[in-house]
C-alpha cells in the first residue's frame, strides 16, 4: 500500500531548510523525520537560492504603477497634439482650396 503524500507549504520548506542550514542537522536526519526523499531536500534548496533574490528586491508595483500612469498621461498629451495638428492641416488645406493653390 502506497504512503499518503505529504504537501508542505512554503513556510515549512523554509523551516526544514532553517533547520540545516542555520542549525546544522544532517540533511539524513531530516529526510528520516519528515519522511522526504533527499532529492527533494535538495530541489527546495536549489529553489530556495534560486529565489532568495525576490526576498530583497524593493515593491516593484509602485514604481510600475507610477511609471504606467507617466505613459498614459503622455499617450494621452499625445493624442490631443495629433488632433490639434489634424485640425490645423485641415484648416491649411481649406485655406489653400479657397486661394485657388490647390
């Protein structure tokens, strides 16, 4: 009969990795007390530095926020310009058809 398969949440990971990495128990032992096999010991290891950046990097979503905001408002100041220039080539062509130079 097959074993029920254990999900461990992040913090847990994180808690078992702790456990050898800060207080020095042998990675056998822990794989014997949380019933794990060692290549999944060292899957989360790897995954752990692999991402352990993300845990220092600054609140990006502001600066995205405010820097999508910045583009909208300049999109937005840009499509006005391109109807006041519509409009005053327009307003030039009129002009031209009524002198008789087009």
């Amino acid at each position: 009969m097959r074993k029920k398969r254990k999900n461990y949440t992040a913090q847990e990971k994180v808690a078992i990795l702790k456990r050898h990495l800060v207080d020095q128990t042998p990675v056998s032992n822990l794989c014997d007390e949380y019933q794990l096999q060692p290549t999944v010991f060292y899957r989360w290891q790897k995954e752990f530095f692999e991402n352990g950046a993300a845990a220092f990097e600054k609140d990006n979503s502001r600066r995205k926020k405010a820097e999508e905001k910045r583009i909208a408002q300049l999109e937005a100041k840009l499509q006005t310009k391109n109807e006041v220039l519509s409009e005053l080539m327009e307003e030039h062509v009129q002009l031209k058809k009524e002198l008789g130079e087009l």
